[in-house]
C-alpha cells in the first residue's frame, strides 16, 4: 500500500529542543533526590514517554497523582524556561517549515502525535505559531487517556485523525520509545530525524527505513516516499 499521509512526532523532530529536555530532566531528578541517568538512557527510556510514567518508573513506583503532579510541574517549568532562555533555538527544525508548507500546498495528509501534556501544546500554539500547521484538532497529545509511546496508541490515534491506517501513514521520530511505538502500530515507514550529537535512538528492536539529522532534504524523504509531486 503507498504511504498516503505523514504523522510527526514534535520534540526532538520537528523542534530540535532535545538539550532542553536533557537538562530539565536532570534538574528534575536532582529536585526529587534520585540518581540523574546518563544522556543515553534518558533519551531511550524517559524521550517519548509520558510525565507520569517517567515518574513511576524512575521516581516512586507507587507515586500519586500529587506526585506525578510536581514531578511533570517541575519537569516542564524548567523546560519552558530553557526554551524562553535560548531564543535562536526555539524555532522549528532546518527545512521543516518548508516541508510542511508543501504538505499543506498539495494537501497531503499530516498529524502530530506528542507525549507533550496540554500545557505544553499551548506554550507551542503561543509562541512557536504551531497552530499555523497544526490546529488542536491535527494534535494527539497526552490527555491522560492515551497510552504514552511506545504504546502503538498515539500513532494508531494520529492517524485516524486523518482518515487512514498507521500502514498508510510515515512516521517523522527522533526517540526510541516512539519508533516503537511507530513500529508497534505498523506504519508504512519509519524516519528516524534526530538532532546530531544527542545519543542516537536505536536499539536491537527498532526498526527505520531512513535516517536524517534535520529536515533540509526534504524533497529527497518525500520522493523517497513517493510523496514528492
């Protein structure tokens, strides 16, 4: 079946924000008085995931909802204010504006399947203009209903969002949770785009047809996807 749409991943992906999570998480874990993991092991087991479940498998195994509160609370303020601090990175990732002008242009189907809480979908919707690509409605993110990558769930969502199947569908991934999720739900193909020099997110069970570092040859992954017109 030919790909017919493309669901995003957003950190990491389409917003090269990587070195702001990395921080923000070691901060965290400092605040919560547990051992700060390597770069490696956060972007394979913390990128990706939800807050609470970071929280519980890394913090308190029987944490609460009050602590899974201050947790993801403490988290994504200092996130937030990584990105506000480093205005000449808080853009969109080299050639993603253009790729995804040409999806609109030729009304190629897209979606955007984010572990990012709501708080942070709108500090996007504010500040990066994401709305101008992305209405809420194109945004599966986590409501806390959803399964949190690398549950297949979010792509499955994603991509009924816009009337087709995950086979039907390439996924755009920079974590290793998420290229199983992407995986998990069989999409049709698997792009892996991660910033150079954050720990690479492969391991033995994921799979990727492609691998880039930004976004600048994106007429090369659309023609590879029989998507350049």
């Amino acid at each position: 079946m030919p790909i017919q749409g493309i669901l995003f991943d957003f950190n990491g992906t389409l917003f090269f924000d990587s070195t702001f999570h990395l921080e923000a998480f070691r901060r965290t874990m400092k605040t919560f008085g547990m051992p700060v993991p390597d770069d490696n092991t956060i972007v394979s087991t913390f990128f990706g995931r939800t807050n609470e479940r970071i929280c519980r498998e890394n913090v308190c195994r029987d944490a609460d909802a009050e602590m899974i509160r201050a947790f993801s609370d403490c988290k994504e303020s200092h996130y937030r204010a990584f990105c506000r601090e480093n205005t000449a990175e808080f853009q969109f990732t080299p050639g993603a504006v253009e790729l995804l002008e040409y999806l609109k242009e030729q009304q190629i189907p897209y979606c955007l399947a984010t572990g990012s809480g709501i708080d942070n979908v709108q500090f996007y919707l504010d500040e990066m203009d994401l709305g101008r690509y992305f209405p809420l409605d194109r945004i599966v993110y986590d409501d806390g209903s959803i399964e949190g990558k690398p549950s297949p769930q979010m792509y499955e969502l994603a991509a009924a969002r816009i009337g087709l199947s995950p086979k039907d569908c390439a996924v755009f991934e920079d974590g290793t949770s998420g290229i199983l999720a992407a995986n998990r739900a069989h999409a049709g193909a698997v792009i892996a785009v991660y910033e150079e020099g954050i720990p690479a997110p492969f391991n033995e069970e994921t799979k990727v047809d492609a691998v880039y570092h930004d976004l600048r040859n994106w007429k090369e992954i659309l023609a590879k996807l029989n998507l350049l017109r």
